[in-house]
C-alpha cells in the first residue's frame, strides 16, 4: 500500500473492521426492536446480551471482502462473488432474496447478473474494507463500493447507500490519519458530491443529518428515529449510522448509540461501527466487547489477521 504510517493504518483498518463485527454483534438481540422497546428493556444497551457476541450476514459478508483483498491485492467481483458463496452460512440472518443470489452463484451465473434490484442496506453494512483499502483515492472507492454492491443490491438507492458509507469510512480514516478535528456539514457535503449523480434522493437524505444537533445521548436517538424509519432500507439506515457518528466524539458512544436507535439494529451498528472504528482506531473499541466476540473458525482473530494480511 505504500502508506508513510503502517502502524496507524493498520489500526484504523483492524478499528474498522472490528467495529463492523462488534456492531453487527452488539445489535442482533434486539434486531427489529424500536427503540422504546430496547430502551425500556434495557435502558441504553450497551453490553452483549447474551455474553457471547455472534456477528451476522453484515460480517459474514465483510469477510468475504476481506478474503478478495487479501487474494487480489485490490477489489475483484467475481472472486467476492465466489467467497460469499462459499461462507455462506444461513443462520446468520440473511434476507430473504440473498439465498436466490447465492444460488445463482453457485449455479455459475456471472457476478453481474445474479444480483436483485434491492434498494436495501446489504451493500453498505459489509463494505468497511473497501471504504479502508481506497480512502486515499474517493473515485477508486466509489468505483468498487458499487461493483461490490452489484453482485447482490442494483437499486440506486442501494449503490448510493453503499458509496455514501464507504466515503464515510474513507473520511474519517483520513481525518482520524491526519488529527484533523471533523466539520459535520463538510463532511456531509463530501459524501453528498460522491451519491449524487448515483440517487438524487438518496442525496436528500443526507440533509437530515445537518440539523440533528448535539445532546445528550437520549436527545440525539429522538431526533433521528424522529426523521428516519430504520428499515433496512438503505436510504433511511445508512444516514442514521452516518448520523451516529457524527454526534458523538468517541468509538463507544457512536455505537450504543447507533444500535439504540431501533429498527434494523444489527447493521446501524455495524455501520456505525465501521466508520467511527476507521476514525478512532482499533485501540478505542472496548476491551469487554472485543473479548465477548465468537472466536470459532472465522471469528474475531481470523478477521484481525485478514487485514494483517492484506496490509503486508
Ligand atoms: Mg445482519
């Protein structure tokens, strides 16, 4: 990669990629709560409900990315294809229409032509590695966060979600690099110029983000579930993620407060996560929640060693 600082890359991509896994993890009990539900079952959730964090199809599928990378030295689609193929596994929570993809792959059909029209968030909830491996080049990264999305998502609302949460990744890899403090509207107009000529709608969207202004942790979840349903629409649950982010000032805050949000928990969280790991780093993620991870065949130590290797 030729990056002047390995150390602090290394722990802005292992921050990113585990911030998907403990997101993903951190969310799945309450998966499709609203947030009063969770709130008054739990207060603010932050811990793994059932001690054991268990990730879903948002890390199953990063994993896949991870593997692409490590074995082409830069994005390919039909090698991805290929992998979220081979691990697929479903009890982890896949929609419904990824088992026809996943079908039409193993039966051959090309990575271009075995996707859905879903306008859904399955493209941006699993691309964090893409949004680390091209943050130094936004056109690059656009470029594969869509071929990415292409093999399962062809709704423009579903290749805009996915662009717009890779540049969130990108960006606050660059700024978390560069120590320079994140100016929100900015930060939103960057990800807004690289969306629009993909969704114009999706582009719109973004805007509620702008006037959601900082509070306390209750005051920031109203104004967001005020504006957006939290479906796993992508037009709806990627601005949330983005928006968790961009209120809070630390790893362990954009989290909770992504997955308390309600709706589609599981991948808000791992959205949330993605970004601000890729931001704060790998050294913030809290220790309890890093340990509860599932550490089987591909679990949480075979996901830091794929992005070892793909840095070497
Ligand atoms: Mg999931």
């Amino acid at each position: 990669m030729g990056h002047p600082d390995k150390e602090q890359f290394l722990d802005r991509f292992l921050g990113s990629a585990l911030g998907t896994f403990v997101g993903d993890a951190l969310g799945e009990p309450v998966e499709g709560w609203p947030h009063r539900a969770i709130y008054s079952r739990f207060g603010l959730l932050d811990s793994m409900v059932r001690g054991e964090g268990r990730y879903t199809d948002d890390t199953q599928m990063m994993i896949g990315i991870l593997e692409t990378l490590i074995e082409k030295g830069g994005f390919d689609p039909a090698i991805c294809a290929g992998k979220f193929q081979e691990n697929f596994d479903p009890t982890r929570g896949y929609g419904r229409r990824i088992f026809g993809v996943v079908e039409r792959i193993r039966q051959g059909i090309p990575w271009d032509q075995a996707g859905t029209d879903s306008f859904g968030n399955g493209g941006a909830m699993r691309i964090a590695p893409i949004g680390c491996f091209y943050y130094s080049d936004l056109q690059a990264l656009k470029e594969n966060a869509i071929m990415s999305t292409r093999i399962t998502h062809n709704h423009p609302e579903g290749l805009a979600g996915a662009v717009a949460q890779a540049t969130a990744v990108g960006l606050a890899l660059q700024y978390g690099l560069s120590n320079e403090p994140i100016e929100p509207e900015r930060f939103l107009d960057r990800i807004t110029t690289q969306v629009t000529d993909i969704d114009k709608g999706f582009a719109e969207s973004l805007d509620g983000i702008k006037s959601i202004s900082r509070g306390s942790m209750i005051e920031i979840i109203e104004a967001i579930t005020g504006r957006y349903r939290l479906s796993l629409r992508a037009i709806e649950s990627v601005p949330a993620a983005i928006g968790a982010f961009l209120s809070t000032t630390c790893f362990k805050d954009a989290v909770v407060l992504a997955v308390n949000l309600g709706g589609d928990t599981d991948t808000i969280g791992a959205m949330a996560g993605a970004i601000a790991g890729a931001h704060y780093g790998y050294g913030q993620i809290p220790e309890a929640w890093l340990s509860a991870l599932e550490n089987r065949a591909k679990g949480r130590d075979y996901v830091i060693n794929c992005v070892k290797k793909i840095l070497l």
